[in-house]
C-alpha cells in the first residue's frame, strides 16, 4: 500500500530531526529504510504547474502517487518556449513544502521589546484573533493617516502577483507598497528607461556571433537564466564567441571563450575605453545613430539641447550648413562644435567623444585592470563582428543585422553608479547599431513609458517611505526596499509628513539581504509589524503577529510567464497538496483584511483597473476564491478556457518576425520627427537642476550635490568608476564582492532544505580569495578568518581559488541565518551583508553590493 500523509510527516520528521543534528547523508539514507514501507504505486497522476522557488517561474510537472508529492520534473511542453530543465531549488522543491519547521498556525509576540537575538517569546493564537488584531490596527490608522501603513513583498510578488496588495493599498489609501527590485536589478531597469523609455532586455542569442557577459551568471542563478542556459549552449555550438568579464570567474564564466577579470565598478572605463577605439577609428554604425538616436542633436554649453521656437531639438544640417530640425531633406551631422546665434554647442555623440577622449586604454589598464593592448583588441572585435551595415533576411523580411551583444545583471547595476553603467554598455551598442538588430540586444516594449524621458518630479516633502521618485532618489521608479528602515530611524530627517506605525511584510526577509544589515533590523524594530511567511525568518523575530502563508506547491497563481526574443506564454501555478491544512495564504490574508475593514467593494474597483480587466472583470459585493480569481484572469489574458489551463499550465506562442524585430525602435524611433533613443540624456540635465532648487528651497541638509551632479551626467564618465569606498577606504586592500549560488534563494526557506544544504557542499559559502594574496597574510586554505570593512564584520572559512582576481575577495550572499526558527544545519555560513557598505545609486536607489572594500584578520 501506498504512503499515507501522516507517515509521511511523520517519517520527514524523523528525518529532518537527524539532518538538523547534523547527520550525513550516507546515515539518513540508512535510518532512511527503517521508515520504508513496500512500494505502491497507488493513484498515480501528474500536474502541471509553475515553480516559484526563483523569478525564472520554470514549468513543471508534478508526480503524486495517493495525493503525496513524489518528484518533481520539468515540463517537457514548455521546453519549446522556455526552460528544457529546473534547478537544484525547483527539483527538491518537494522538502520545503513537508518541512516540518514551517509555520503552521499564527503567532502573536508577548515580549514588548524587539532586537536580533531577542526572544519574542510567542503564542499560538487563532486566525480569527490574529485577523482581529490585525484588522482593528488598520482601522485606527486609517482614520487617522493611512500612509502610515507600509506594505512590502519580496518574493511575495511572485507568489501571488502584486497587483492584489498594490490594489488593497490604493483602496486603503497608503502609497507604500514596496518591492525588492533594488536589490535585484533596479539600477539597470532605470539605465533602460532614460535610454530608450522601458525596461527589458535579452541577447538574440539566436543570431549573436560575439556576446560579452559582465558578471550576469546564467549557469547558476539569474532571472532568465532556465532560458539564458540552454540558449547559450546553443549559441555557442552555432559557433558564437562568449567573453566573460566580472573579477570571480562565475560558473557562466566557466563556459566562455575568455574570461576578462576585471577590478570591481571600473567597468564603465572598459565600456567607455572601447568606444573611444570606435569613435578614433572610425567603426561607427552612422546610419543608426542618425535615424534612431539623438547623437546629432545640438547641445549647449548650459547642457540642454537648442531647440526652435516650436520647441524641436536642432541638429546641425549637412546642406544647408546651419541648425535645423530634423525633417526630411535634413541631413544630420554626427560630430563637430558649432556656433548657433553667437553661442557654442555641440553634438551630443561630439560631446561622448570629447568626454572618453581621456580614458584611453593605457588608463583603463591601470585602473580597471584590463591590458590596453585587449581594450583596443576587444574593441575593434567588437565592430568587426558587429558586421555595420550587414542586413539579413529571415521569412522574407530585410533586417538590420548586427550580431553581437552585451548583457548583465547585478554584475554592472549593483554599484552606486548603476545607472550609468549599464547606460555605458547601452551607448556603446548604439555605437555599433545592434539595439534591437537581429543577433543584438533585443528590447521589449520600446517606448512604452514616454514619460521616462521627461525630467524627474525630485518630490519633496516625499510621500513615500522609500523615497522613491522624491528628492533623494529622483528616478527610482521601481521602489527602494533598503531605504525604509532608514527613513524609519529618523523620518524628520527626510521631511517625511508622517511617521510610519505599520508594516506588513509578505515572502520577504528584507534585513538580511541588504547592505549594512544591522542597521536595517534597527529601523523595522519601531513598528508594529506583520510577518506572512512559511518560516520563521530573522525578520519574523520583529513581528508582532506572524501569519502562516502556503508554499508555491499549495497555492494558486496566474502569471505570464517569462518572454524570450522568439517566444511567450501565459501561465497558472496551481496547488498539489496541503501538507498542513493551513486555511490562507497571502491572496485570501488581502481579501479577508479588505473585506474586514469595509473595503471589499473598493479592492475589487482598484483590481480590475490595476490588472486592466476589460472582459473579465471582478464584480462588486462578492468574494473570490483564489482559483476563482486564476481563472477569470487566465480567461480574459488567454482568451482560452480555464480547463485548457488546468490540463496544460500554459499556453505558449511563438514570435513572429514582425513583432521580433519591427515593432521596437525600427517602429518607435527610426527616421525623421520621431522621438529618438537617448545616446544622451539631456532628462538628467534638467533633473540635476530640479535637485539644486529643491535643496535650496527646503534648506535639505543630508544631500550631497556634488555627488548629484556626478551620478546625474547626462552622459557616463570616468568618474562613475569610482564609488565612495573606493574613493575613501584607501588603507582597506582588497575589494569586497558578493554573487548568488543556484542552491539558495534571499527569503531563506531554501536553507531549511537538506538536500540543497547537502548539495551545496561543505564550503558552503566560503569566503574566496585567491591563493597569492592568501600567502602574503599568511593565510592558508579553510582558516578561519574575518572580513572587515568600515561598517561591519563577517566571519567565515577561507576558501583559495584560482578564479579571483589577487584584490578581490568574493562571498556568496544568502547564508548566514540566525533565526531562533531555524534547524541547525540552516544556519551554516557568513552573513556578509552585515559589512557590505550601502551607496545606492542616486538615480535609481539599487543597492550597492560590488562597492565595498575590506581587509582580512586570521580569526
């Protein structure tokens, strides 16, 4: 007979008892057969689902044999859209839904007083108590000032879409919904968004002959690496060169052609290395920079463009040998200084030229560590294999092709000056006309924000706890997460006009994935906090009331699933299983508070306009289930009925050539009198003085507009390669940066998964330093040692590798776990965040994580 759920429970128990006492493997595989019954298959069915143990929302098919979850696997049928395999988390996945360390019922904090390593001393208490307590908190505050509330997800977003808490939040009357993109990839989204106004982007790996990678690792963990991987393997079979440039040689790295170990932040002195070898040579794509770009616009000595009296901006005309509009018959010049009305200006690729006129390639040697002789090779590589000029036919269109790439994630955004990193890269892309080309980098939804090339609102007194799109952080248009604990320290000293009194917190476990990390659990320790979660995090030790969420094997999710150049789908997780009977999860937790507080009417308003339901709609004065909800929006996205979902978990199209390639900027830029991609982001001009104005107006004390000025340059410079730390920490030798590991994720369930504990090895997270470095300080292979920086210390095992640059010591980020709620073996590690320095970036708030500098102690 088959496997009950009780046995099961209690055999994982049993299990995970010797895993927490440490155990190996070989001796829980042996207590392993005292649990064995003989094997049935019983009922025997499969499920197709989503995992969501990342953001890469892999398909997967689910094995249950009498109702108990066996395996889970890859779903064959999304091979052709999206990802062929799942990862160690999504496989394994099975353990963090039976594990037996999950919260289980609501708890309520009975210690008033709040700190790391204080006991909050818990009750059990009912749903309806918990629900009670929460709800009449919500109502004083808003009677009183409902932006007192703050809500924050992480992961959360994923688990159920954060249209439904941005939906509960504007029917509540708070702005404060915060999610964690500015410890991810913000500062590369807003690069994208001053440059050709959206975000999203991905190699035509398809197409690419030549792809440099800057420190985005899609061999291991990376939000589209489950297509990223496979595609590259691809791409280079085709016979496409990678070139990996980062200062730890990652597991992507590992599979390059070459590997570039560049010294941390100094990548925008290669980027803009290279395109001074472009520019002296000559290897320009002039016909792309001319129709798509405003490389010609005339600018300035003020830094804004010349316009006409209508308002156009003005180039400087070939023919006719004066400034005019770009209309037809115009023939734009790309470079020179002119003279219009008595007054100097320039164009603005005249001004990139003047501005990398210094940075040549014996500096980039110096101080980025790449030799001169390379910066002038890979550069000429580069246009050569850009192919300028080269056009290509595929299903009888005629297409611009130029088949190379660069991409990142975390590697060029997670710097002070992220933004304009990656808008470094973006430009030297335009340089050669492979944005949007065929083999290029591929946009999604080009233009589709015009407003992000007006001038930031730099709103002051700001509205938001994060300060997002305020003064401090101008164009922070995706939140930013760390900010909030900050602004609760002291919110007089960001002219915040409330002084926040909740917060709830959903799949997220903020303090230990961001710099400075003490810091942050000081700020969450002044308000009355709700915790919804699967297990007890660090975080959850500051709650007041804690509620239990169901895993991503037990809950509903509609999503559309993630985009490649050639493909789409739209998708649902659906649940397998209930482990523990746990009544809600994060979708009805929302719904019973709206309901409670009398906001029912006003959440389903705001639901249907934030999900931009026109078909399919909520309907006033009734309640949804959450299956009922997945499907009413699989129906009205899918346009298929929901058993269609409910047998295949997705439904996936294919790309056609029109979409691929002729509705991005061939649509939106290309040609005269249309809007054009911004080679130079003059919004940032008249941002910079929106800054200077408001500081002056208000009197703000903690603003730095020197350090505005800098990171607000409408065109990237040397100076971006130089970060606080760097410019200060002189007597600090070596750089400190952080990378992911595939077997852990930052909301910390995954360290409660033996099975990844084990697979991840003894190492864990070592800090990596390589050997010659370690032989000056004495240092030999697994000391103890201390890593120790301006703000904090970490503790951890050395580990000697070839694979670092001799500055640079590298630590994975997501360990380190100190939670009372946690087993022993979750624990293992070094919390390095708690000695990374924090410098967010001006422009877009992203955490600076690849700043820090540090020295190393012998324990």
């Amino acid at each position: 007979m088959g496997v009950s759920r009780r046995g099961f429970l209690k055999t994982s128990g049993a299990l995970s008892a010797l895993a927490t006492a440490g155990a190996p493997l070989p001796v829980i595989a042996e207590a392993a057969k005292k649990f064995a019954v003989p094997y049935s298959p019983g009922t025997e069915k499969y499920v197709k689902s989503q995992c969501c143990h990342c953001v890469n929302f892999c398909g997967i098919e689910v094995k249950l044999q009498n109702d108990v979850i066996r395996a889970i696997y890859p779903d064959k049928a999304r091979a052709d859209y999206y990802n062929w395999g799942i990862c160690p988390k999504g496989a394994s996945g099975v353990f963090n839904t039976y594990n037996p360390y999950r919260l289980k019922k609501p708890m309520k904090r009975t210690n008033p007083d709040k700190g790391i390593g204080v006991d909050p001393k818990w009750v059990e208490i009912s749903w309806e108590e918990a629900f009670s307590t929460i709800t009449d908190k919500l109502a004083k505050i808003r009677a009183d000032n409902p932006s007192k509330l703050i809500w924050h997800h992480g992961h959360g977003k994923y688990l159920i879409g954060d249209q439904f808490p941005k939906a509960f939040a504007a029917a509540f009357g708070t702005p404060n919904v915060i999610h964690r993109t500015t410890t991810c990839e913000a500062a590369r989204h807003v690069a994208d968004e001053l440059t050709w106004g959206y975000h999203g982007i991905l190699p035509d790996l398809e197409y690419t002959n030549l792809y440099l990678n800057f420190g985005a690792n899609a061999f291991e963990s990376e939000q589209w690496a489950r297509w990223l991987d496979h595609a590259t393997i691809d791409a280079k079979a085709r016979g496409m060169k990678l070139i990996a440039i980062e200062p730890r040689l990652s597991n992507t790295g590992a599979k390059a052609d070459e590997w570039l170990p560049i010294r941390p932040a100094k990548d925008v002195l290669l980027l803009l290395g290279m395109a001074k070898v472009l520019l002296d040579d000559g290897t320009i794509d002039k016909e792309f920079l001319v129709n798509y770009t405003n490389a010609p616009q005339l600018v300035g000595a003020d830094g804004r463009f010349l316009r006409d009296k209508d308002g156009k901006a003005l180039v400087w005309d070939s023919v006719s040998d004066s400034a005019r509009p770009f209309t037809e018959g115009v023939k734009p010049a790309l470079l020179g200084h002119y003279e219009v009305n008595g007054k100097p200006c320039a164009t603005s690729l005249q001004l990139l030229a003047d501005e990398v006129a210094k940075v040549t390639p014996e500096h980039v040697e110096q101080v980025a560590g790449v030799p001169a002789a390379r910066v002038v090779s890979l550069a000429r590589e580069f246009a050569r294999e850009a192919k300028i000029g080269a056009t290509i036919e595929i299903d009888g269109k005629r297409l611009r092709y130029r088949p190379v790439a660069i991409y990142s994630f975390r590697g060029l955004a997670a710097k002070e000056f992220g933004v304009q990193n990656w808008r470094a890269a973006l430009i030297l892309q335009m340089l050669v006309g492979s944005i949007d080309a065929v083999g290029g980098l591929h946009l999604h939804g080009v233009y589709r924000n015009p407003a992000y090339f007006e001038p930031a609102k730099c709103e002051y007194p700001p509205q938001r706890a994060d300060l997002a799109k305020s003064v401090y952080f101008p164009h922070s248009h995706h939140d930013v997460c760390q900010q909030v604990a900050l602004t609760l320290l002291d919110p007089k000293a960001y002219g915040l006009p409330y002084e926040p009194e909740m917060q709830i917190f959903y799949a997220t476990n903020r303090p230990m994935s961001t710099s400075d990390a003490k810091k942050q659990f000081e700020g969450y320790k002044k308000t009355f906090n709700v915790v919804i979660d699967i297990v007890e995090t660090e975080l959850a030790q500051l709650a007041d009331i804690v509620l239990p969420d169901l895993t991503y094997l037990e809950s509903w999710h509609y999503f559309p699933g993630r985009w490649t150049p050639s493909t789409k789908h739209e998708a649902i997780r659906q649940p397998v299983v209930n482990v523990y009977g746990i009544p809600h999860d994060g979708y009805s937790i929302i719904w019973e508070l709206a309901k409670r507080l009398g906001l029912r009417d006003a959440y389903i308003e705001q639901l249907n306009k934030i999900w931009g339901l026109k078909e399919h709609k909520f309907l006033a004065g009734r309640d949804y289930t959450a299956k009922e909800a997945v499907a009413l929006l699989w129906e009205e996205k899918a346009h298929k009925p929901f058993d269609y979902a409910l047998e295949h978990g997705f439904l996936g199209k294919k790309v056609g050539v029109e979409d691929r390639y002729l509705k991005g900027v061939e649509d939106k830029f290309k040609g005269p009198s249309k809007p054009k991609m911004n080679l130079y982001a003059e919004q940032l001009v008249a941002g910079y003085e929106k800054v200077k104005e408001t500081v002056a107006k208000h009197g703000i004390e903690n603003i730095d507009l020197d350090q505005y000025r800098i990171a607000m340059s409408p065109l990237p410079r040397a100076v971006h390669a130089e970060p606080t730390p760097h410019r200060q920490a002189h007597d600090l030798p070596f750089y400190l940066v952080t990378h992911k590991r595939m077997y852990r994720n930052q909301c910390g369930n995954t360290a409660q998964n033996p099975i990844l504990d084990a697979l991840g090895g003894s190492d864990t997270n070592a800090i990596v330093i390589h050997p010659e470095a370690a032989q000056r300080l004495g240092i030999r292979d697994g000391d103890w040692v201390i890593v120790e920086t301006r703000v904090g210390r970490a503790r951890g095992r050395t580990k000697f590798s070839q694979g670092v640059r001799p500055d640079v010591v590298t630590v994975s980020y997501h360990y380190g776990h100190f939670s009372p709620g946690f087993p022993a073996y979750a624990k293992k590690g070094t919390w390095i965040n708690q000695a990374l320095e924090l410098h967010p970036d001006k422009l877009s708030g992203m955490n600076s994580f690849n700043d820090t500098k540090c020295k190393l102690i012998k324990a």
